[in-house]
C-alpha cells in the first residue's frame, strides 16, 4: 500500500508513521523548504530528534506544488498510490490543483485523508492553531490541573496524536474495506478538536447526569483519595489508581494505614481527611521504598516515571528500534510486527529520481523535473 504523505510537524506524520509499522509503503512530499520539524531543536545529527522518530523509513521527495511542474508530478504519483495524507487548511490543495476531486480523477480508488483543526468549513475552518488551542476549544484543557491553579498543559499532544493522528488511522483503516468492496475511494475530514472532544464523552456523560465537580475534583480527574498522585520522599510521585475498593484495601493493608480503607471514595472533609493522611504517609518514603513495599501486591499503585525509564522497563517489554542513535518504541498495533528493514532518516529530496522511476512517472516530466532541478539527475544511494 503506497502512501503519499504530504503533511508536516506532528499529526500526518505520526498517522503515516503508524502506517509505516503496518506495513505500507510511505512517500514523503515535501516543499523545496522542507518539513520545518526538520530543523526543530534538539538535532540529531542534521536533522531535529523529533523529525527522525516521526519519519525514519520513509522516502523523502521534493516537489514545489506552486509550479504546473510539481502539480503534474503529483498527480503522476497519485495515480498509483491508495492513500495521501496532507494537513494544509481547507481549500489550500484545491486552489493548489491537487485537490481531491482532481487526484481522485487519476485514480478513483484514491483515498485522501485531510487532518485539519477545526474541520473543512465553518467560522473556524481557516483558523491556525496547535495541540493546545484544540484542547481548550473541545473543553479538555478545562478539566487538567488542580482547581487552585491554571490548567496543566499535558506533556503530550493529546489533539494531534489521539484526537488527529489515531481518529484518522481508524478511518483509514475502515475506507480501506469500503475500497475493497466498491472500488470507488473518499476524502475523509478529521478536526483535530472535534476529535478531542469525542475523547471527552465519558466527563459530557457525567456532567450532564449532575453537576459538574471542579476542576480536579471529578472521580477521574484527582477527587478521590484513592485515585490521584501523591509526592514522595524524594520529591518524585506514586500514582495511587486503585478504584475498586478490593485494591485500596490492599494498598492501605500494605502501606500500614488499614484504618483508610473505607474512605477510598471519601469526598467532602472525610475525603480532604484521608488525602491529607495519604499526603503525609506517601512524603514519608522515597519512590524506590515505595515501590519495594508494594512488590507483589495487586493494588493498583505505581511509580510516575520518566519516558526513558518506561522504555527500559522490563516489565512492559517495550520493543524499540534503533534509528539515527535514537532508541525509540515502535508503535503499540496490538500485534508483533516485523523488524523494520530500513530505519534510514530521509534527507530533503533524496529520494525524488528513485521514487518517481519506480512509480512509472512519464520519462518527459521527468526529464523536465531534472532540468529544472526539482529533482536530482541520479538515484539516491540511500534507499532504493
């Protein structure tokens, strides 16, 4: 399966990155610039830490869209290829002339997967925007943080990986099926905040039964003293999730403090009673004496940790790979996939003659992509 992915930053590439991992053929098309992550701070090399974990094993080639030349050249591509991916605002491939009714006339099977902010029409539509704007237009970033302070801005992109990236691969996935069964492909729309908002529907649910809690009072948002985290000795953290009263049992029978185990869902004053007595009994070990303690006890309480420790735990198995120094985890698909047989992080156009070669391009644009330099004369000596 041949994608083209034409987006850039954070959302398309980590969508075309998890299509990647299952398998499919990735293509990324660039502007004579290039991705701008190419250059983010910290580098790896020559190129930005983060562009390499979003992009390692694809083929990089650049085309400048602006010209009737790269506009032809895509269209070439486009008719042997299942899927591309862009995340321009609406309307900005169509006024380019690769919008999806003008791609899809070179290949009906074609599916064009557009990630965009606040969706393809509207008051918002042309807005700009990023993962932290999404958050607080869906109403997510309301919800984070303690009450006494402003929201907690997450330490990932909530919007763009779960509400773009994921809602976009499951539509994908399912317009794959669709193409099988009729032969005639879609463009599919996917709002990053109308993404994140669905990831919300559970707190809609709740605040539409009763009245809505705080901000960081709500039964899964640091209310309850079974179910928030909690400062150790150290001044590192342990993330008490122990919901079913079985497991705070447990965990109060451990921790030595038996007398707790009924005020789990406490709220009011015996509820701010018991946080405060777990307060001063989790400040009263370090993490590492903590996490001995509860060894061997099913009681929901673990260690918060650093995302380079998680990777290195051996209980979580994580399988990784090895990109341009890097060590990064592979995408969890739910199954065992196979080692990645090229981890190459693309340069800008390296891979412009390979690609459009083995894509069947006319030899006449080709010869004119060379001549004016949109592309170079020979095969990269990187991928094939």
């Amino acid at each position: 399966m041949r994608v083209l992915d034409l987006s850039r930053l954070l959302p398309g590439p980590y969508l075309t990155r998890l299509l990647s991992d299952l398998g499919a053929e990735v293509i990324k098309v660039e502007d004579p610039q290039g991705d701008p992550m190419r250059w983010w701070p910290p580098m790896q090399g020559e190129t930005g830490a983060a562009f390499a974990a979003l992009n390692w094993g694809k083929e990089s080639i650049a085309l400048d869209l602006k010209t009737p030349l790269g506009v032809a050249l895509l269209c070439e591509m486009a008719a042997t290829s299942a899927i591309v991916v862009e995340s321009f605002r609406p309307g900005v491939l169509t006024r380019l002339g690769v919008g999806y009714e003008t791609l899809a006339r070179h290949n009906r099977r074609l599916l064009m997967c557009s990630i965009t902010g606040y969706g393809p029409s509207g008051p918002s539509a042309q807005q700009a925007g990023h993962d932290l704007g999404y958050l607080a237009r869906a109403g997510v970033l309301e919800r984070s943080g303690p009450a006494d302070r402003p929201p907690a801005v997450p330490g990932v992109q909530i919007a763009d990986l779960a509400g773009g990236a994921l809602a976009a691969a499951v539509a994908l996935l399912a317009a794959l099926r669709e193409v099988d069964a009729t032969g005639v492909g879609r463009h599919l729309e996917v709002s990053m905040t109308r993404g994140a908002l669905g990831l919300a529907q559970v707190e809609l649910a709740r605040r539409q039964a009763a009245p809505a809690e705080p901000r960081g009072g709500g039964m899964l948002s640091g209310g309850l003293p079974c179910y928030r985290t909690y400062a150790t000795k150290d001044a590192r953290f342990m993330a008490l999730c122990a919901l079913e009263p079985k497991f705070f049992a447990r965990f109060c029978d451990r921790a030595g403090c038996p007398e707790l185990a009924a005020s789990g869902f406490a709220q009011g004053a015996e509820g701010a009673a018991a946080t405060a007595a777990l307060t001063r009994l989790f400040a009263g070990r370090t993490q590492a004496e903590w996490v001995a303690a509860l060894a061997g006890v099913d009681c929901c309480c673990e260690p918060v940790v650093r995302p380079e420790a998680a990777v290195l735990d051996p209980g979580l198995a994580v399988e990784t790979v090895a990109v341009a120094g890097l060590r990064l985890p592979r995408p969890e698909l739910g199954a065992a996939l196979e080692p990645p047989a090229n981890v190459h992080v693309p340069r800008l156009g390296e891979h412009g003659h390979a690609v459009l070669r083995r894509l069947g391009v006319d030899a006449r644009l080709m010869e004119a992509a060379i001549a004016s330099g949109m592309i170079s004369g020979t095969a990269a000596a990187g991928n094939p």
